[in-house]
C-alpha cells in the first residue's frame, strides 16, 4: 500500500474537527490500506506561547486517545515527533530551501500571528517557519499522501513545491505527496461561530467546540445550543453558504450515520428535531473513544512502550532518506 504520514498538535484537547476531518479516517481507511505513521506533532506545539507541563500532558493525551479510537500499532506507526530527531534535521534543509515569501502566504501564519499581535505576545520565528518542519515530517518518509481535514490543504501544497524544487536542484530525493480528504466534514465549524473553524487551540473550553473526552451531558448541550440559521420556517435545508449553521449540523450527522447532508435535511421539519438526533449520533460515535481512552490513560506503560517502539521505527525509515538530503545539499557527511 502507499506510504501515509499524519500528525496532530497537542496544542490542545482532541475536537470532533481532528476526529471527523483526520482520526476517524487514519482508523477506518488509512490504516487498512497502508503502511501508515501517525504523529504527535509535539515540536509543533511550541510555536505559539506555551506552558511546558501542560504541552507533556496533551502530547500524552493525543497519543493516548490515537489509539483509543483506534489506530492498531500492529497496523501503522504511531509515535511523538520530538523522539525522531530526523524531523528537526531534515526540517533545516526545508528552511534552506523555502522563502521567506512563500511561509508569510500561509494563512494558518497570517491567523496565528495577528492572535499572537492582538493579545500582546510576540511572534516566534518558528510561528514563521512551521511550514518547513510540517515539510519535514512529510518528506523524511517517503510519504505519498497526507491524509488531513480541509484547513492543511495550503501546507501540503507548499510540501509538495519544496520537494520539486529540492528534486529539481539537487537531485531526485523526495517523493512528492499529496492531500487526502475526508468526502464528508472535512472542514467542521464552530458550533457558535459556523463561519470559522472548530479549532482546539486557546486557552479554556469553548462552548462552541465538542472535545473528544467530553461527557454526553455536555456535548448534547453543546449542540442543542448551536447556532442555527434565520429563516428555518421553510423546513430545513442544506445550503453551506446561507445556512452555514445547519449545513454544519447536517455535515456531522452525515459523517456519523452516512447518506448526503442534503438528502437528510429532507427528514427534519424543525432544527429542534435535527439537533437531537446530531447530538446523539455525536455522543454514541465518541462513547467507545472515551471509554477505551480511559482504559488506556489507566495503563501509561503500555502507552509509553508503544511510543518507544514507533518512534524506533519511524527513525529506521526516516534515517537514509535525510542522510541523503544531507548529502545532496552539500554537507560533508
Ligand atoms: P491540527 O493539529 O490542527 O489538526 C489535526 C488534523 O485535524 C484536522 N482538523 C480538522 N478537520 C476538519 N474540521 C476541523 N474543524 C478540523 N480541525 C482540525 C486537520 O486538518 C488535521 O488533519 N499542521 C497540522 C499538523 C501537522 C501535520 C504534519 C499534518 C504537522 N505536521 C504533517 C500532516 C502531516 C495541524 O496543525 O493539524
């Protein structure tokens, strides 16, 4: 099968955005089908401010609850970014070859900075240079494709540039990967705010983001609070641009139960009725995640043993290829 790389920040608490646009799919398809690794991006968490306890808990946090919702280390790899140190050497090639041009166009930069501007705090270079390292995480595998929910799209397009260009003036290293999507939800919205990402990042929960470890109580309070749209008296119907509120709703349901958002808006005459059967369909596809994640948080060894052993395999696979980058650049080795 081809070779699959992803990861997830511990930037914060896992949301139904990383489970429905990226996790469930590494579970139910890219494992299956590839030889898959699956990384705990934790290098990537220090590029906003943060607190170095509260980074260790949530990189054990994410891992833990990898492979609570499944992903089976008999299957695919599965290990924290910061224990391969490939990442960070092949990472300094990718910044040698990236302009500053191209990492100020990303918008997930554009966003992060004006927040960071907007709350007094300095931008961290490596805000800027995320991007190379996401490169490297990609490129040391030999990864063909990327499986990511919608938001990534931008940066795999960079990773895929930096590899040609890499190609082009040193010699054939890399391969060039490409994005892979989910059909439904691969961009789920803010339950308050349905114009703007559902994203786990900032301080404090937030009412409009369903957390993974959530209990049922509140994730049915979550939706039945959602913000839905004017004009709901006609019935209701999907239209993402007009109804980006209930479009949302329709996206989850479908991505639980399966079928078209817009063939199941035609069994709903009020939103009252839709958001109960979302907000069970959502409690009843996370109970079996919660539940085995709390079996697995009760045994750290077992954890940590699988962590050990992927990061072991992931630096034998990512090894050659960056010596050889190292090697085509110029460096002595
Ligand atoms: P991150 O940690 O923000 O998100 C992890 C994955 O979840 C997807 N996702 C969503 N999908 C649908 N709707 C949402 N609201 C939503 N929020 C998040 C993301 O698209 C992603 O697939 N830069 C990456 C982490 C990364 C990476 C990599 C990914 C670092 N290196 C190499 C792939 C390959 C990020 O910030 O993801």
């Amino acid at each position: 099968g081809p070779r699959i790389f992803s990861g997830v920040q511990p930037t914060g608490h896992l949301t139904l955005g990383n489970y429905l646009g990226a996790v469930r799919r590494w579970v139910e398809v890219d494992q299956l089908r590839g030889d898959a690794l699956f990384c705990v991006v934790d290098l990537h968490a220090l590029t906003v401010e943060h607190d170095p306890a509260r980074v260790r808990r949530l990189s054990r946090q994410a891992a833990t609850l990898l492979l609570a919702a499944g992903l089976d280390p008999e299957r695919c790899t599965v290990f924290v970014q910061s224990h391969v140190d490939e990442h960070v050497r092949l990472s300094y090639l990718m910044e040698c070859t990236a302009s500053d041009g191209e990492m100020r166009r990303m918008i997930q930069y554009k966003e992060k900075s004006a927040e960071a501007a907007r709350r007094g705090e300095s931008v961290r270079v490596s805000l800027l240079t995320y991007p190379a390292l996401m490169a490297a995480d990609i490129l040391a595998y030999g990864t063909q494709e990327v499986p990511v929910g919608a938001d990534q799209t931008q940066h795999v397009e960079l990773t895929r540039d930096l590899a040609v260009r890499f190609n082009q003036r040193y010699g054939e290293t890399f391969v060039v990967p490409r994005a892979t999507h989910p059909e439904v939800a691969a961009r789920v919205m803010d339950l308050q705010d349905p114009t703007s990402k559902m994203g786990k990042s900032g301080q404090g929960r937030k009412t409009g983001v369903v957390y993974l470890l959530d209990e049922p109580e509140v994730v049915r309070k979550k939706v039945m609070r959602a913000v839905t749209d004017e004009g709901g008296d006609g019935g209701v119907v999907y239209e993402r641009g007009a109804r980006p509120g209930v479009a949302n709703l329709l996206d989850v349901l479908a991505a639980f139960s399966g079928g078209e958002p817009a063939r199941l808006a035609e069994g709903y005459a009020s939103y009252g009725a839709l958001k109960r059967d979302v907000a069970e369909a959502v409690v009843e596809g996370l109970r079996p995640v919660r539940e085995r994640h709390a079996e697995l948080a009760a045994d750290r060894g077992y954890v940590d043993a699988v962590l050990r052993g992927g990061a072991e395999r992931a630096r034998g696979m990512a090894r050659p290829r960056v010596d050889a980058a190292y090697r085509a650049v110029g460096l002595m080795g």
